[in-house]
C-alpha cells in the first residue's frame, strides 16, 4: 500500500464527510452513506473546472499566435 498517497486521500475524504455535514442537512451519520457520491461529486466538479481551465487557456494561446502570425 502506498501510504504517501492513501494518508492524503484518507484526509480529503474526511474533509469532504465533515464539510458535508456542516453545510447541508444531514447528520454526520446519514453523510456517512452519502460520503462516496459527495466524493464524485467534488471530483467531477475539480474536473469539469480544469478541462475549462485548459480550454480557456488553450484558446488565449492560440488567438495570440494567430495574431503575432498576422503582424
């Protein structure tokens, strides 16, 4: 088992369990069940925002060299 890398995932999913409690509705227990679709969830979003991270930033270069290419 790599621990280096399970000692930090262990940490964000605590983290996402407790932050899920104390901002919606339910009790650490019921979060408990729910804790595997928060951590999609989170995952998803960290990943929806980096693809338009990289879409945004791919786009700036490339309309920066059309128009160091046209003077």
């Amino acid at each position: 088992m790599n621990w280096r890398l399970t000692i930090p995932m262990t940490a964000i999913v605590l983290v996402i369990w407790l932050v899920g409690a104390a901002v919606t509705k339910y009790t650490l227990e019921q979060m408990a069940f729910l804790a595997p679709v928060a951590v999609v969830v989170v995952g998803a979003t960290i990943g929806i925002v980096m693809l338009w991270v990289k879409i945004v930033r791919q786009s700036r270069e490339d309309s920066r060299a059309r128009r160091d290419a046209a003077s």
